[in-house]
C-alpha cells in the first residue's frame, strides 16, 4: 500500500510540474500583467510634423542671400579712400529722393566731406521683384541726370534737384542708392559720377 500512495504523490507533483512548463517565463508575466506594465514607447513623429516645407525653406534661403548681397554692397571707408569723407550719422532731409524708393529692408552710411558736402548711400533688397523693374518704377524730382552705365551694374537712373543729386544703381535683387547734397548742382554732379563706379563695384555680380 506505501508503495501505491508513493506512485499517486509522484503523478500529482509531475502534473503540476508539466502545468507550470505551459506557461511564458515568470519574470515576463509579471511585467505583463494588469498594473505592472511598463510605460509604451511613445510614437514616433510623423514626417508632416518634422520635414520643413520645401516652399519656405527656399523663401528663407532666398531672404538670407539678399541680406547677404545688401549688406555687402554698403560702401566702407576703405571703399571711399580717395574720396576724403569721414563717416556721420547725421543725413540731410531736403531733397531725399530716397522716399521715392519702394520699401524694402534697406542698410546704408552716411558721411561727409572737408568741404561741407554731405553723401547718402541707402541699399535695398527686394525678394519678389528685380532691381531693375523697382528702379523702372521710380521717379523723383528735378532734371534727369545723364549717367553712364558703369560695370557692373544692369540699370542705372539719376536726378538732380538744386544741389543735391541721386543716383539709383540696379543689379539683381538688389538696388543701391547715392544722394550727394553740395553748395551746387555742378559739385554735387562731380562728386556723385565720381561715386557711381565704387558703388557699382559692390553690387551682386549677374551670371
């Protein structure tokens, strides 16, 4: 009879044996089940909320290298050596042809000359349009003031009005003005045809 009882206690401890080799490793149960789980991974991005748009990477590219060419062609002292000036910060307020100028984001200097004279640089960039249909849409006061076009630069238009002359230089994106106000016309006209060239040297070169 003991022998009998120690064969029905060996197939009960086998069944429970051959039960438990049913089930998945203890370890991943525990961290499986209900209130033990473990934090899902988060989704990634989808590509519409990280990709930049093609359309406005271009247009800040595109701003970039037109602040890039108009700060560029802003004339430093070393540009005007041979001219005499020294650098100001003040800037005459009659006869400014630069109102006529459409709106931009322009950077310029101002400086004078021993003589008294004063020369206004303004360079402006534009995104959507060339310099040179802005510059064929501006006109300012006074007589028209032949300039020959100097390299390069695509377009060129001048005025002079008492003793202050204007003259607006074209190239690209990008268009550079230079107003010289003088005690006459004739000093004013000398000093801007002498300026022309040095500004036109700075613009952004065309293919």
């Amino acid at each position: 009879m003991r022998h009998g009882r120690v064969v029905v206690l060996s197939a009960v401890l086998l069944a429970g044996l051959a039960g438990c080799a049913d089930r998945p490793n203890d370890l991943e149960t525990y961290y499986d089940s209900p209130g033990h789980s473990a934090t899902p991974p988060s989704a990634p991005p989808s590509a519409s909320a990280t990709a930049p748009d093609p359309a406005v990477t271009a247009t800040r590219n595109a701003q970039r290298a037109i602040a890039g060419e108009v700060a560029a062609a802003v004339l430093t002292k070393d540009d005007l050596a041979s001219e005499g000036v020294r650098a100001t910060s003040q800037r005459p307020e009659n006869g400014d042809c630069f109102h006529a100028v459409p709106a931009g984001d322009p950077r310029g200097s101002s400086w004078t000359y021993p003589s008294g004279s004063s020369f206004v640089q303004q360079v402006t960039g534009y995104l959507d349009q060339t310099a040179v249909d802005v510059l064929n849409r501006v006109q300012c006061d006074g007589q028209k003031l032949t300039v020959p076009l100097p390299p390069g630069a695509e377009a060129v238009r001048g005025w002079c009005a008492g003793g202050t002359c204007t003259v607006l230089l074209a190239a690209g994106h990008v268009l550079s003005g230079l107003q010289v106000t003088a005690t006459s016309a004739g000093r004013a006209t000398d000093a801007i045809k002498s300026l022309t060239p040095l500004a036109a040297r700075k613009l952004p070169a065309q293919p």
